[in-house]
C-alpha cells in the first residue's frame, strides 16, 4: 500500500512539473506573439526582476520604454527590447585574434 501511495505521489509530482514548464512555454509563446509588452512580460522576456526594469527605466539607460500618459504604466516594443538585449556584443576568441592580426598588420606595413 505504501510503495502504491509512493508511485502515486512521484507520478502527481512529475505532472505537476511538466504543468509548470508547459505553463512557462505558454507564456513565452504569448510573449514572442506580442507586439508590445507591459512591465511583468519584460521581465520574462528579458529574464531581468521587475524591480531591475523599473531601476532601469528611472535610471535614465537606453532601455526602450513606453508609458501611457498619466498613470506611468510602463510598456516595451518586443522588437525593440529585443533589439536593446543584444546591442552589446562581446567579442569571443576569435574576434580577438581578428583584431590582433589586423593590429599586428598595421603595424608591419
């Protein structure tokens, strides 16, 4: 009876999760759907908290942000938070020993 109640609780367990991811997947689908965003789905989108998307908006950064007169509700083009995430590259190895090549070819010519 025991190892019944067992399997039971661990099959209950493993539909709960796969609920939540399907949840998750769900919301993300909606996001990615979505022309503009409110503050709650920046945060998923971006993976930032809240609080950091509201520092960031009152922080004076470039972040993109939209607000509808009079209440301050803040709002985000998909596209255009998009866009703001990955402006900033990182060069990789390789990009770095592109760029020293190039450097080293100046310097011998």
């Amino acid at each position: 009876m025991i190892k019944i109640v067992n399997e039971l609780r661990e099959i209950l367990t493993n539909i709960a999760r796969e609920l939540k991811e399907l949840k998750e997947t769900v919301k993300m689908s909606t996001i990615l759907n979505k022309e503009v965003l409110d503050v709650y789905e920046a945060a998923v989108l971006t993976g930032y908290k809240v609080s950091y998307i509201h520092k960031l908006s009152s922080a004076g950064t470039d972040l993109p942000i939209y607000s509808s007169s009079g209440n301050g509700k803040l709002f985000f083009k998909r596209l255009e938070l998009l866009e703001w995430m990955t402006k900033h590259k990182r060069n990789n190895f390789t990009d770095f020993q592109n760029n020293v090549n190039k450097y080293l070819a100046r310097k011998t010519a």
